[in-house]
C-alpha cells in the first residue's frame, strides 16, 4: 500500500533548496517526489506505508526540517484516510533559557558549553590578573588604558571560542541559507570585536589587517559547510568587519572609547547568543546522547591561546598612527 505525504518542510529559500530536498527524499527506495515548493515550504511525496519517519531523515540530511507530515491513504479500494503528524515546535527563547538553566537532561549539551564558557572566563581573568601584577603593575597609566581592553578582549575570545565549539557539536549536513548565515554572522562578529580592540591599541593598520584575517578565518571556517556561498559570505563578512572594527576605533579616540568597545563588545556576543539560538531553531537542539561538545580542557586552552596571542599584539606589538593612552 502506497501513500501520498504532504510533508511541511522548514528551511526552504529557494530553487537550490527545492533540488537539495529532492535528491536527499529520492534516494528512499520506493519513494516518488511529486512536488516541491520552496515558496509554501511544502513537498508532496508518494512512498509505501511507514515511511515518514525515513522522509524526516532524509531532509534533515539536506539540512532542513520537517514540521509535519500528512498521510493519505491510497488504497484500490474506496476507503481512503488521512492522518497528520505534527512534530515538536521550535523552542521559544525563554524555552530554550529555562531548559540549560534548569535541570533537563535534554539540554545537556547547552548547559555543558555555558558551564565551559563560564570556567574559561574566569579563568582567563585570573590569568589576566597574574600577568598584571607580575608584569605590567609599575608601567605608568597602564591599568586605566590598557586593562579594560584586555578584559574585554578576554570575553570576545571566550565568546568567539564557546561559539565554535558550538558550531562544531552539529554534525549534519546544513542548508545554503544557514550556512551563508552562520558564515556571515560568525565572521562579522569576530572581525568587528578583534579589529576594533587591535585598532585601539595599535592604530588602524594593524587592527585592519588582523581584524581582517581574524574574521575571514572565522567566517570562512564557519560557513564552509555550505559550499562557496557560505565560504563567500564569511570573506566578505571578515573583510568588511575587520577594517570598519579599527576605523571605529580610531576615529573615537577622542571620545568614551572604552564605554563605546564595552557595548560593541556586549552587542557582538548577543548577537552570537542569538545566532547559537537561531541554530537550535533550524537544526533542532544538540542530542544530549551523542553531541560532542568537547571538555572544558580542549576549550580552555583553545582561549588561552587565542586571549595570549591577541594580547601579546595589543600589548607589545608594533604600533601605527594614532592609538589609545599614546
């Protein structure tokens, strides 16, 4: 016995999305693609009985989500029956906030890299303060310039770093749209946050030139699952923060520098927030079972490395035009 799935799919921009679901949906045995349109998010599909929760694999294989699946029956008979199957809906924001802080085993994963994120914080502030005082405490006017640079340096490599993590726990495959965002958002907010503190810093060169490297890295890493549209977007995304990040900077300095980087700095890790959560909206949230969301090891001193080197330049590094504190 055949049935006729109308199947409501998540996800779906365009053209290339409508073949992506097409080939995944094809590949079941006995499965016949009857329509797909990408502008009503809807597929309509003729396989044998039983296989929904196979189409529900397969587009998810393409990196998209099906809402529900309505089942027809088509029997030689005269009897015909419809049944509908909805699936769980995307967690609200405040869902998704009570479930990592609450105690759900569900989202284990959450709550894991949070408790990470925040150990490697503190962690980095520590180390902060060791090389303050055993370093920098007698350099004149250093505290008021450069430490609060620093600690907002340590939390953008945190946040930087917790989103990585993150982005590595999802192991499937993921449509062109997301992957163009995840590209463009990730690398936009790292070359904004790394150029502008380098800009401060070190002029306008240097923070252009690592703000740009810095952010073409993170956007190209994070959207190369999609292909060159995502590899394209985190370029354009790397180039464009980098260089404004440092312009920003430099034409403040003669302004509430510090409190302007503080709500930058504040505004690029909501942001990451938000796109972390726009992940769980498309891609449902992490298997508490199977994700990989590393040890608090692997992250720390991943941050470590990155919080060292990034104030190696800040602090020690060559210095071009006009920088903060002379």
């Amino acid at each position: 016995m055949t049935k006729t799935y109308q199947v409501e799919i998540q996800g779906m921009t365009c053209e290339s999305c409508e073949r992506m679901v097409s080939r995944c949906v094809s590949k079941i045995d006995g499965t016949e693609v009857l329509s797909v349109s990408a502008k009503d998010g809807r597929m309509s599909v003729r396989a044998p009985e039983g296989s929904g929760e196979r189409l529900r694999q397969a587009i998810e294989e393409a990196g998209y989500r099906m809402v529900s699946v309505e089942k027809k029956t088509e029997d030689a008979g005269s009897r015909k029956e419809t049944e509908k199957i909805s699936y769980p809906a995307v967690p609200s924001a405040g869902e998704v906030w009570r479930g990592i802080m609450g105690s759900s085993i569900e989202w284990l994963p959450e709550r894991t890299l949070l408790t990470h994120a925040t150990g490697t914080l503190t962690a980095l502030l520590v180390l902060l303060a060791f090389m303050y005082f055993g370093l920098w405490r007698e350099l004149p006017g250093f505290f008021a310039a450069q430490m609060p640079l620093l600690l907002l340096g340590a939390v953008a490599v945190v946040s930087v770093v917790a989103t990585g993590y993150h982005f590595s726990a999802y192991k499937r495959t993921i449509s062109c749209s997301i992957g163009m965002m995840e590209g463009m958002t990730f690398g936009m907010m790292t070359g904004f946050m790394i150029g502008a503190l380098i800009g401060a810093t070190n002029g306008m060169f240097w923070g252009s030139v690592l703000g740009m490297l810095v952010g073409c890295a993170a956007g190209v890493w994070a959207g190369w699952r999609s292909g060159v549209m995502g590899v394209m977007e985190g370029l354009m995304a790397g180039v464009m923060s980098g260089t404004m990040g440092a312009m920003l900077s430099v034409m403040l300095l003669a302004s509430p520098l510090i409190e302007f980087l503080a709500l930058l700095t504040a505004l690029c890790v909501l942001i990451l927030i938000a796109l972390a959560y726009m992940q769980v909206n498309e891609m449902g949230k992490l298997d508490h079972k199977s994700a990989d969301v590393g040890t608090f090891a692997s992250m720390a001193s991943s941050s470590v490395i990155f919080f060292l080197l990034l104030t190696i330049v800040m602090v020690y590094g060559p210095k071009l035009g006009p920088v903060w504190g002379g």
